[in-house]
C-alpha cells in the first residue's frame, strides 16, 4: 500500500529544504522525513505551510506516503549516512522503486551502491547537485547517473526543477549522464573545475589590488566591465558584488579587507586531483587549487615565515624589475593583461576537466557526452559561464575532440591571450607575488604544445637504475641499456 505523494525527501538541511519547496512550487505533492523530526515540524508550520507537503516521523511513515513506484530522495552527509538509509528503506520499499542520493558523494560509493540496490530489485540513481541553497530552491543543475531505467521515471520531475537556459529559457541543466557513478564524477569535475577558477580569480585579484593598486571600488569596476565579457560567469559576479559590500560589523572599509586569509575546503577537489593522478591525466589547475588552500590554512607558519624570509629586490636584477614595474606601472595595460591571463588559464583548466572526463568515461565504459556535460554546467551551478556554450559548440562539431585547446575558438584565443598571460606571470614572479595556478595553467600550455619534452633523460634515469627499459625515436621495440659499459672513457 502506498500514499499519493509524487516525491519523498529525507534530509531537512538548508539544500534538502530548499529542494523540496523547489519541488512542490512545480506543482508535485512532496513527503519529508528527517531523523531529527522537529524539524519537519518546523517546516510544516513555517515554510511549507499552506502548500503540498505531508510530513512524516519515521521512514516507515515516509515510504508509505509515496506514490509506486516511489521516488525517495536522500539528501543527507555523504558517507555511512547514506549507506545506513539505503540499508533501512530496502525492506521497506518495493520492487521498482527508486532511490536517489543527491549528496556530495564519492562516485566509487555510488558505483557500489546502485549495484547494491539493483540487486534488491530498487532502482538507484546518484545525482550531482549544483547551485549551492539558492540553486536548490530555485533551479540547480542536476546531474543524474545510476540504474537508466530510473530516468522515465524522475526525468519530467528533475528537468521541471533543474535551472533552465537558452534563448527561451526552455533548455533544462538536467538529463541523464550515464551508468552507475558517472552523475557524481561529473560533479566532481564540476567542483574541481570550481576550485580551479575561484584560485585564478584570487591571483587576479591579488595581482590587481597589491601591484596594480587597485581599489576595491575600482576592483568593482572592472569585474563588472569583465562579467559582460567572455569572463562572463557566476563566479565573477559574485566577485563583483564582494568588493562593494561594507563591513557589517560597524567598522570602516570593506567587509573583504577584514576576513582572514584562511581558506576551507570540502573534499571534492582532492577527489579530483587524486583521480588524476589514478589516471595519469595532468589536472594540474586543480591540484594546484588544492595546494593553494592547503598553504593558506598554514597562517601561523606564514606569519612567521614572513618576518625572516625576504622577496625580490631592485638590486636582484635592475633591468627585470624596472620591466615588471613598467606593465604594472601601466594601470589599464595591467587590467587588460589580467584579464587576457584569467581567460587563458581558465581555458586551460576547462580543458583538463574534460580531459579527465574522457580519460575515466573511457575507464569505467560511461559513454559520457561530453556537449550535454558542458551543457549541463550553464545554468545554475557555480562555474555557470558564458563560454560553456562554446564548449557545446565544439563537442557537439568534433565528438571526438581530444582537447579544448585544439578547437580553433579555443586555439584563437588563448593566441590572442598569450601576451599579457606571459606578461603577468613574468612581472609576478619578478615581483615576488604567487600566482600558482596561472603558472600552472601555462606550463601545462607549453608542455602540451611542444612535441618533444625532457622526459627521454627521465627514463634514461630510469632505466639506469632500475631497468625500467626506453623506446626509442628512432627504431621500433622496447630496450634496455648498461649505462656503465656505454660511458666514453676520459
């Protein structure tokens, strides 16, 4: 026996809540359960009073309430949480109903999972979900893998609720991307592509407030002049807004100046990073973000370190430092080359991502479409930019694309960006300010534009002392050398 509930939710936090207002606003009766039950009380006489809800106490009062075949969201901590739900809504729900874990879940846990759950005869699926409390409530990008014969099922429901784009606002961020994990590795490529930009957008800042003097409302400005640009995005948005908000605690100046320079982090971009290095594909933008936030949460030690360790000086080299000083000297052709430098490293990291994506799509047999990925990441979600119509564009013209970098609107611009990239990585590192993630995305350019790299002399090394063996350029087979013997004698 069921209820008539379209959708239960399990897990009344700030993005479970927002989701389950989301749902019922499009027209769906929804049950909520949460281990804490006072707070679906809450809920029922503040926010959702008045509207399609029906709220429950316990799981088995929350699986009778849905419709067969039942759509059960769980919107709970990733982790044994979630396994300890599944393990309890098993014996309660039918055959054919479906289980949905929208949680920031590592994708190997999902691949176990939805196996699991097909063998009791449930159907499971893994759901990124973007776009942070505001998305929830009014449209994430939803990311949907897991048993595809869920998809008729929850497909009008998610693409109702999903953030929508296009000329008409009628194209959902939502559609199926592929078996078992393949949902939550897209989020996670979305959220180590996120980590990535937010790093790029705090070295132009630094670049523009410490060498560029820039104030923050000239900061202001020019986010605001670049957010109607290719830079176009979420991200620089919200930048924008930043530099202009006043300290809300009485004191003087902008609220940013007062925040300490201590970075967290919730674990998805280390996923990636760590997933790379599984592959041996260089996702070298994220690990580097990774990196990055690691340094600034050593504060104290920084503190220290910045009373005995010394930068550059004039008398380092008078004739660098008079050049770097002469492109920061030079306000609007700093500005500019900043940006040429953002854009270029933010194409950089974009290409990385998919090249992750293909490396594990290949891997684990997802047959991803990578357009719709990019699709899926337009609205919504928190890397939404402008230019991930471009990269539709392109998977949708060359399938087969190994690389961003090699799409000729791609290729173009970062030819027409390499200048003033250059540049500012140049003058930072003449000046002494890090800019880790730009250099990072420019020695990733130049390595993979040049045909031949150091990395003959590595497996010599190699090879001499482990016999590691070497291929070589000039015969076919595999070798292996006595360096000792080869040696020419003085």
């Amino acid at each position: 026996m069921s209820g008539d509930c379209d959708f239960g939710l399990i897990g009344l936090a700030v993005m479970g809540e927002n989701l389950a207002l989301n749902v019922e606003s499009r027209g769906y009766k929804v049950a909520v359960y949460n281990r804490t039950t006072s707070k679906v009380d809450e809920l029922l006489a503040g926010r959702a009073k008045g509207k399609n809800f029906v709220g429950t106490h316990t799981l088995e009062e929350f699986v009778a309430a849905v419709a067969r075949p039942r759509k059960l969201m769980m919107l709970v901590k990733a982790g044994p949480a979630v396994d300890a739900l599944i393990d309890s809504l098993i014996p309660l729900c039918d055959e054919g109903d479906i289980l949905i874990d929208g949680g920031n879940t590592y994708y190997v846990d999902t691949e176990e999972r939805t196996k699991r759950v097909e063998a009791a005869g449930l159907l499971y699926v893994g759901a990124g979900v973007s776009g942070g409390e505001e998305g929830a409530l009014k449209g994430p990008s939803l990311m949907p893998g897991g048993t595809e014969a869920a998809w008729p099922h929850i497909k009008d429901m998610f693409q109702a609720i999903a953030a929508k784009v296009g000329p008409n606002d009628d194209i959902p961020c939502c559609e199926w991307v592929g078996p078992r994990g393949a949902g939550h590795y897209v989020k996670m490529v979305h959220n180590g592509i996120e980590y990535g930009d937010m790093q790029l957008i705090c070295e132009a800042y630094q670049l523009l407030h410490e060498l560029g003097g820039l104030s923050n409302e000239e900061l202001y400005d020019v986010f605001a002049k670049w957010n109607e640009g290719v830079l176009q995005s979420y991200l620089i948005e919200i930048t924008r807004d930043i530099f202009s908000a006043k300290d809300d605690q009485g004191g003087d100046g902008y609220l940013v100046d007062k925040i300490l320079d201590v970075a967290g982090a919730k674990g998805t971009g280390k996923w990636m990073s760590q997933l790379a290095l599984d592959l041996g594909v260089p996702s070298t933008l994220v690990t580097t973000a990774v990196f990055a936030r690691g340094l600034s949460a050593q504060k104290e030690a920084r503190t220290r370190a910045s009373k005995t360790l010394n930068g550059p000086s004039d008398s380092l080299n008078p004739e660098m430092s008079a050049l770097a000083k002469k492109l920061t000297g030079d306000k609007q052709a700093f500005i500019d080359a900043v940006h040429d430098a953002l854009y270029a490293s933010k194409i950089v990291s974009y290409a990385q991502g998919f090249v992750q994506l293909q490396a594990a799509s290949a891997e684990h047999d997802w047959k991803l479409d990578y357009g719709q990925a990019a699709l899926l990441w337009r609205g919504g979600c928190i890397i939404r930019a402008q230019f991930l119509d471009r990269i539709k564009e392109a998977f949708g013209e060359q399938p087969d694309l190994e690389n961003l970098l090699l799409y000729p609107y791609f290729e173009e611009a970062v030819e027409n960006a390499q200048a003033g990239w250059r540049a500012v990585v140049s003058a930072a590192s003449l000046l002494g300010i890090p800019v880790p993630a730009f250099s990072a995305a420019l020695n990733y350019f130049d390595g993979y534009r040049l045909e031949r790299l150091p990395a003959n002399l590595l497996q010599a090394q190699r090879d001499y002392f482990g016999a590691h063996t070497y291929q070589r350029v000039d015969r076919e087979g595999t070798f292996h050398s006595e360096w000792l013997d080869l040696r020419k004698q003085p």
